[in-house]
C-alpha cells in the first residue's frame, strides 16, 4: 500500500538555484546533500517536499506551446494574488499568462520558474 507522496522531483540546470527560489517562494530550507550536489530538497513548509534534479540539456518547457511541453506544473493557493504576484516576481518568476484578467472568472495566474517551469498562483 502506498502511504503518501514522498516529494515531487523537477528536472532543471541548476537544483541549487531552483530550490533556493521555492524555498523562498514557500518558507522552506533547502537541503544539498554534499554527496549529490546534483539533488536538492526543499523541505520545512506546508505540503508534500520539493525535489530538484540536474539534467543536462534541459530544454525549459514553452507555455503554452508543445514543442517542449511542460509535462507537469505547481498550483499554490494564495490569499492576495496581487501581493504573491509581485513577491514571485522579486524572486525571478516571470509571467506567462495572467490568466485572471484574460478570462472573467479564473482566478489563477500562470508564471515560469527561473528555469522555465510554469506554475501556478490561484486565488481562494
């Protein structure tokens, strides 16, 4: 029987870097095994821990393109969408879609990672 999901692990050029922004981003730690500088975790905040991989050649996924498909992207739940827009921002996110203003009704927005993975903020 399966008891949870242990952590979900993200392909990217730079673990260190990509762990460091969502443990910003989510109030975490990050954890490098000086044995395998090559995988990084995120633990310490709400939710199931975020893993980090190194890949050579990694091709950043296009949004919302298929040439290079994103294969999976994160959701987080924010009170004020504005405020974590902006803090994501800071951080090194940039905006792909904003999704809510295109749309009347959605209440998500649509942004990459500093390696290029979308993710989304969606409003309560």
């Amino acid at each position: 029987m399966i008891r949870k999901l242990q952590a979900v692990a993200v392909d990217c050029p730079d673990p260190v870097r990509l762990a460091e922004f969502y443990a910003e981003l989510l109030g975490g730690q990050v954890d490098v095994d000086p044995d395998d500088p090559g995988w990084v975790e995120v633990h310490g905040f709400e939710g199931t821990p975020l893993a980090f991989q190194k890949v050579e050649g990694h091709r950043a996924p296009q949004w919302p393109g298929q040439e290079s498909p994103q294969q999976m992207h994160l959701d987080f739940d924010v009170d004020d969408i504005e405020a974590d827009e902006r803090r994501v921002l800071e951080l090194g996110a940039t905006v792909l879609e904003r999704t809510d203003q295109l749309h009347p009704g959605a209440n998500w927005r649509v942004y990459a990672d500093p390696a290029g993975h979308p993710f989304c903020l969606c409003a309560h």
